[in-house]
C-alpha cells in the first residue's frame, strides 16, 4: 500500500476493525517514512454475476434490485426493512454458493420465493404473481393451495 502522501510502500498497521456491519475491515496505518496516518478498507472481490433474462439477454447481477423487488413485495406489510435487507443478502449468498457465474431469472425468482415465504405468506404471493406470470384468479387460488399444502406437510 502505497502512502498517500508521499508515496512510500513502507507502512504498519495501527488499528483493525470491521466496517460496513461487517462487510469491510477499515485498517488504519502509519506510512513509516513520513508518520503520517491514513485509513484502508478491505471488502471481499466477488466474481462477477451475471443474469440470463428469458428473453436470453444476460446482464450484470445487482444486489440493489434484488432487494428492491424483495422490498416492493413487503410493502405495507408488518416487516421490518432490516428483515428484507438480511433476507436479499441470504439470497445472494446463496446465489454466490451455487459457483456459476450466469444465474436464470428463474433460479434467481425461487430463492426470492422461498426467503419472502419465510418472511410473510402475502409477500411471497405479490411476488409470485408477478414471477410466476399469474393471469387469473384461478392462478392465485392454485399456487395459495400449493402453499396451504406445503405448509400442513411440514
């Protein structure tokens, strides 16, 4: 790491400590050369995501959209924004655990399903609705007794 002020590669590092709720490591250092004291942060490199649309375009993984659909089906709803910010953050984890580099909508939708099912059963039916491309009442009252069935079997 070189010095930001004078340009020298010879520093020590003073302090360590997690930042970002634990998502980075802020490390303080003094430059050995000139004493001065400036801050890094250490965060993890992810390989890139991609997401392969059904029209068959791919296009970059965006964590923020994926919590924005996660929020927009818990809207109004009794959940806390914590919640849905940990709920995404599992998805994609999971997601990340799965070693592809190139995720279908559709394996990306069901990891949504199942966190949102978890967190509140009208969240997770806004969401299927829209994933599942519902066109009829008849949509809705098949997959709320596919979830009433899931749910007496477990």
């Amino acid at each position: 790491m070189r010095c930001p002020y004078c340009a020298a590669d010879r520093d020590k590092v003073v302090d360590s400590r997690p930042a970002d709720d634990g998502r980075s490591i802020r490390r303080r250092r003094e430059c050995t050369a000139c004493q001065q004291r400036f801050s890094t942060y250490e965060r993890v490199d992810h390989a890139p995501l991609a997401v392969r649309k059904r029209s068959g375009s791919i296009q970059p993984f965006d964590p923020d959209r994926l919590h924005s659909g996660m929020s927009k089906a818990t809207a109004n709803l009794d959940i806390e924004p914590e919640d849905v910010r940990y709920a995404a953050a599992r998805v994609e984890a999971h997601l990340r655990a799965m070693g592809s580099t190139e995720i279908g909508t559709d394996v990306i939708g069901g990891h949504v399903l199942e966190a949102l099912r978890s967190l509140h059963p009208v969240a997770y039916m806004r969401f299927a609705s829209v994933h599942k491309v519902f066109t009829s009442a008849d949509d809705f009252a098949r997959e709320l007794r596919r979830m009433d069935e899931e749910t007496n079997a477990e």
